[in-house]
C-alpha cells in the first residue's frame, strides 16, 4: 500500500482527509508541524507527502530538503487562495501538484490514484535517458546534441508532475512532440493526448471547442457537444499558439486551471476537469503580454515550468542524424534503399533551416521523390550565405581529425560549387584536393578508425 505523510495544524483537516486517504488505499501518518513531519519522515519515507504551505514552525515546502530520496516521493501542497503563487513557485522547485482550501475532493482523488505509479514512470524515464545516449532518441523526439540532452532533462524532470508547461520555440521545432512525450511519460498515458492550434480555430467556434455546447445553444447547435477538456479527462490538453486564442476566452480558460471546473455554452451546470494543461507559443510570451495578445495573469498560470525548445541551427549536430531517419522512414513506407551523397550531407549542414526541424523532413521527402537511388548534390538545399560571413560548420566533440577535414572539405566545395574554388578558399592545391576526393569516394562515411587506417596503409 502507498504510504502518504499528511501535514496540517488544522485537527478538522487532518481527521477527514486521513479517512479519505485511508478509503484510497492508503497508509496514513499524521503531523501538525515541520519538526514531527520530519520524525515520520526519519520513520518512513513516504510516497506522497501532502503538506499545509503555512505551518506554525515554517513552509509545508521545506521539507522537500528533508526527504532522502526526492524522485521516490510526490509532493502536494495545500495553500488557502492568497497564497497561489507561492505554491506556483514552489511546483518549479520540486513540488508536483496543489490543492487551494476548501479542498476540491475530485481533484484529490485524482491525485492519489495517480500515486502507486509514480516509482514505475520514473524507472522508465530513468531507462529512456540511457536509451538517449544510446540511440539519440527520447519519447518522440530525436536529437543527442547538447540542447537536446539538456531538454530531455528538463522534460524528463516534469513529466511525471501535474504541473502546467509552456512550450517556447519558432515554428517547426517539435513544440507538439514535447507536449505528446511529456503526455506518454506522465501517470495521464493511457488517458487521451489531444492537440488543438488556437490560431486553426475560428474565433466563433473555439469556445465550443474547448467547453463544448448544449442542443440548441445557439443557431446551428443541433445536438450536444463535448469539447476538449470534457473528452481530455484524466488525460492532457496540448494548447499551441496559445496567444492566438481571444482575449475573452483567454479569461475563461484561466478561471478552469484555478477552479479545476468548467461550463459548456448554453449551461450554467460546472463539470469537473481533470486535465492537465500544455501550452505552447511561438512568439515571445512576454512580448505578447505587452502587445496585448495574452492576458498577464494567464501567462503567469501556464509558465509554471516553461521549456525553451532549440533551433535547429543551435542544434546543428543533429541534422544529418534527423536527415538520415527521415530518409529511412520513407525507404520503409515505399520500400526502397535511397541514400544521401556525402556531398548532399555537407551541404544540409551548410543550410541554415530557418523552418528547423519541419523544413528539414520536408525537404528530404522531397529529394526523396526527385532522386533515383542517390540523393545527390544537385538536389541539396540551396546554400544563401551573406557577404559578410560563410556558413558555419558543426562538429561533434570527439571527433577525429580526419573526419572534421573531410567534412570541411566536402561543404566548402558545397558551399563554392567549384573544386578549383574550394581548393583556393581551403589553401591546398587542386592536385590534393582530388585526392582527398578520391579517398573519400573509396571509403563510405561511417568506416571506423581503424578501417580507414588499414586502407591508408595498403594504399
């Protein structure tokens, strides 16, 4: 059985939900203050720990320090209404859900039974992040560059919470990937995942989108309507382009993540939500609070934990890994066996992907189409560089020598179009630049070290 430590100076609070704790499921240990939470925690540590924020000796939030291993334990903090914010800042810290007093006993319930599998989800993800390091993949995302380790920390630490995200990224850099990974690794995974972009929906219509609506509610509402929240329950709501949404709706939206309860349109009946809510925007959030297009107050709400998803361009490292699997996918569905020309591979790294990761499978379904067996140069992205700089190439820390020299070679002669052009911009003689050529041609990218010196000396 879960065992849950309940700490309130309220005698009344502790009697009814140690009661409720206990028709869960639960074990129960009760304490009125930090100092003997802190002798049941020496006891027992428990799986969920669900603490008062004001305390008669400090914070509910302290004894986050004070359990022995953090990861193996959820953390609730009950908080009266003036005290929100204050518990918001305490789910960045550690802290996975709240209650605001009077508790709402549906979202309780829903708490603790998402508790027993706490352990299981961050066992997997535990899994999935030495999986990572391995194959360059997590959840539905792929990348092992740098940025994209440091995401799947991040995503990896939230994902087993309730808390509120807010995804930030230009167009196209797998904002709704995030959502769906963060969605698979929560306690939410076998309830529905559902997206809805605010900027596809007419601004009529997007309120009965999210609520729902009743028969005849208005002209052409001629059966009832569930909306969103209503068919998300128990699951995870995916809002994009969140700052698209209306102002008016912006408000009602706020008011479901405070009371945890909404109305369809035509009804004055609430219906409980229990949804757990990702947005996500394109723009700078604090930059559309200035312009008017995304209320202060919301944006405060949903930037509980906000994510910075990376560019392609600071990702650069990950391109000819995304290109290649792209490839691969279309080689499965149509069952053949194209393949880049490494001249094709340098000059996807001398692209600057303004569309990031979008534009990249775009373009590779597309040479895919327009290519025989070899997807060769003439079908590489077009290389635009200013008069004041040249492309930038991207290696990998740890790679040898001669690999950042080939690769070198190969998108400068990209990039000039011209070997006699490239050999003048690389100050080496055309002779040798032929050469090289050459010996790149006889031996495939991807032959380890010790291949390619034992065809070195038997040349």
């Amino acid at each position: 059985m879960p065992h849950l430590l309940l700490v309130d100076d309220d005698p009344e609070a502790i009697e009814w939900l140690t009661e409720f704790a206990k028709a869960e499921g639960f074990t129960v240990a009760a304490a009125e203050s930090l100092r003997t939470a802190r002798i049941q925690m020496a006891r027992l540590q428990p799986d969920l720990l669900l603490a008062d924020l004001q305390l008669p000796d400090g914070k509910g939030v302290d004894l986050m320090s004070d359990l022995e291993t953090p990861e193996s334990t959820e953390v609730v903090l009950i908080t009266g209404p003036a005290s929100v914010q204050s518990a918001v800042q305490a789910l960045r810290v550690g802290a996975t859900d709240y209650l605001v007093k009077p508790v709402d006993v549906e979202r309780l319930k829903a708490i603790l039974r998402r508790v027993p599998r706490a352990g299981e989800l961050r066992a997997e993800i535990g899994e999935l992040r030495h999986e990572l390091r391995k194959l360059g993949r997590f959840g539905h995302i792929l990348g092992s560059s740098a940025p994209m380790q440091k995401l799947y920390d991040q995503l990896g630490r939230v994902a087993p919470t309730s808390a509120t995200c807010l995804l930030m990224g230009e167009s196209g850099t797998g904002k709704e990937l995030a959502a769906h990974t963060l969605h698979d690794l929560s306690r939410r995974k076998k309830a529905p995942f559902l997206p809805l972009n605010c900027g596809a929906v007419s601004p009529q219509l997007i309120e009965s989108e999210l609520f729902g609506h009743e028969k005849g509610s208005f002209t052409g509402a001629d059966r009832q309507h569930k909306g969103y929240f209503e068919r998300a329950h128990g699951g995870t709501l995916f809002l994009d382009e969140i700052t698209e949404m209306p102002q008016e709706l912006q408000v009602k939206l706020l008011r479901v993540l405070e009371t945890g309860s909404f109305t369809r349109v035509g009804t004055t009946q609430p219906i409980n939500a229990d949804v757990r809510l990702i947005a996500a925007t394109n723009r700078n959030p604090e930059a559309a609070v200035a312009d008017g297009k995304l209320r202060e107050d919301l944006y405060h709400r949903l930037n509980v934990f906000p994510i910075s998803m990376p560019p392609l361009r600071d990702r650069a490292a990950d391109i000819e890994l995304l290109a290649q699997h792209f490839l691969e996918v279309l080689n499965k569905q149509e069952s053949q066996a194209k393949a880049f020309d490494p001249a094709t591979i340098a000059a996807l790294y001398a692209h600057s992907w303004p569309g990031n990761v979008r534009e990249l499978k775009n373009y590779v379904q597309r040479a895919f189409i327009l290519a025989d067996e070899l997807i060769g140069a003439d079908l590489a992205p077009a290389v635009v560089a200013s008069p004041e700089s040249a492309p930038l190439l991207t290696v990998r820390v740890g790679s040898t020598l001669d690999d950042v020299s080939r690769r070198l070679i190969e998108a400068t002669l990209a990039e000039c179009g011209s070997k006699r052009k490239a050999a003048d911009m690389l100050g080496i003689s055309l002779k040798t630049l032929y050469n090289r050529l050459a010996l790149y041609k006889a031996q495939p990218a991807g032959e380890d070290d010790e291949e390619r010196d034992e065809q070195r000396r038997a040349a």
